[in-house]
C-alpha cells in the first residue's frame, strides 16, 4: 500500500513542543525538547499518543516555540542540545526534513522518532534516527540505513521468534546487526501486566545483550 505523503505548504501539524528528559532508547536520561507532529499512518491498539487537536505551524513558528522552551537553559548549554521529532509518524510530513535541517543548522542534535514504514529525503546522515517497527508493518527500504538504533516493544502474551522478538513484529533487516536493539517492556496500563512484561524484558535482554528501555518519563512522573 501506498501511503500519501501529506504536503508541506508552509506548516506542519504541531500537538505540542516542550523540554523534558528523553526516557527511551539511546538517549535514555538526555535532556531534551519534544516536537509532538500529529497523525500517523498506522493504528497500533498499544499505542500510548492517543489523537489530540494540533495547531498549524510554519517552520518559522516552531522553530520560535523550541527557542521559547529552551529560554531557562544557558547558553552554553543549548550548543548541541537534543531536539526530538516525533508523533504520530514523522515522515508522514513532507516537510520534516526541511524542519530537521534547520534545526542542524541551529546547532541542535536531532532526533527522530519513526515506525520505520515511510521515507522522504532529509539531513539523515546527521540525524540520530531511532526506529519502532510494528506488527506486520513494511519496513521502507530507504530508510533502513540511516536507521541508528531499533526499539521493540514486548509483552509477555505473545510468543517469542527464535531471536527473542515477538513473533509478530517486523523483523529486524540485516542492517540491524550493525545497529544497536533496545528492548522495551510494553505498557498495558496494568500493574500485574506489566512486572510480567518487564520481566521477559530483562530476561531476552540478558540472554541476546540487548540494551534495556524503560520509559523513564513515565517512572519519574514527567511528559
């Protein structure tokens, strides 16, 4: 299935841009800003970014609003500060990639958050690009090497392929041995659920030396 890139046209659907710690993936604990995009092409029943109102943004706008977050961090601080594209889907925008270069060229880090299953062109190269792959989701074979880190997401419930991923997700290509993996336990919104869930976290973990995720955010009580 083809999926329509939706345009540019100056703006990009904005659900919100604040400052937090990054609680997943490669840079788990990283002060960061988060810019939320709205909208993504697949509906995963785990999700856990439910759909909100956005507000339309020219790239000149956002680019204000991460300035304006940023206004409690020194100067000193900002040179290389990490910035975070994420949603919904990202690359479902065309005009990402303009917004990921201008934040390069801002002197930002920047990441990008992706399921894996969309590709535009853009700065990649530069970008820390952290993919998600979902359940019988097609990974996009340009995106496939730019791709830095992969993040899975267990639960108990489901059964394990031979290389301890859930069995009905996207399997890792061949560019992922290159790549670091990082296991994450899912959150069911239930207690019992999800001590079982971590616990076969850390158990696959252990056993093929992949990195642990845990969502910091959520333990600390932050966005």
């Amino acid at each position: 299935m083809t999926v329509q890139l939706f345009p540019f046209s100056g703006n990009l659907p904005v659900v919100e841009i604040f400052r937090s710690i990054q609680g997943e993936g490669p840079c788990s604990g990283r002060p960061a800003v988060f810019v939320r995009l709205a909208g993504c092409n697949l509906s995963c029943p785990f999700c856990d970014t439910p759909a909100r109102g956005f507000e339309s943004l020219s790239l000149e706008q956002v680019l204000l609003q991460v300035d304006t977050v940023m206004l409690s961090v020194s100067r000193e601080a900002r040179r290389g500060y990490h910035v975070v594209l994420t949603g919904g889907e990202p690359f479902l925008f065309s005009g990402v990639g303009a917004l990921a270069q201008a934040l390069l060229e801002a002197g930002f880090d920047v990441g990008v958050e992706t399921n894996g299953t969309l590709f535009q062109d853009g700065p990649w190269s530069d970008c820390l690009i952290v993919c998600s792959p979902k359940p019988l989701a097609i990974l996009h074979h340009k995106l496939v090497p730019y791709v830095k880190a992969w993040k899975y997401l267990i639960g108990h419930d489901r059964n394990r392929s031979a290389n301890g991923l859930p069995s009905d997700c996207a399997q890792p290509p061949l560019a992922v041995l290159n790549s670091a993996i990082f296991l994450q336990p899912l959150d069911e919104k239930d207690e019992e659920t999800n001590r079982k869930n971590r616990t076969l976290t850390v158990q696959v973990c252990r056993h093929h030396s992949y990195h642990l995720s845990l969502q910091l955010h959520k333990l600390l009580g932050l966005r």
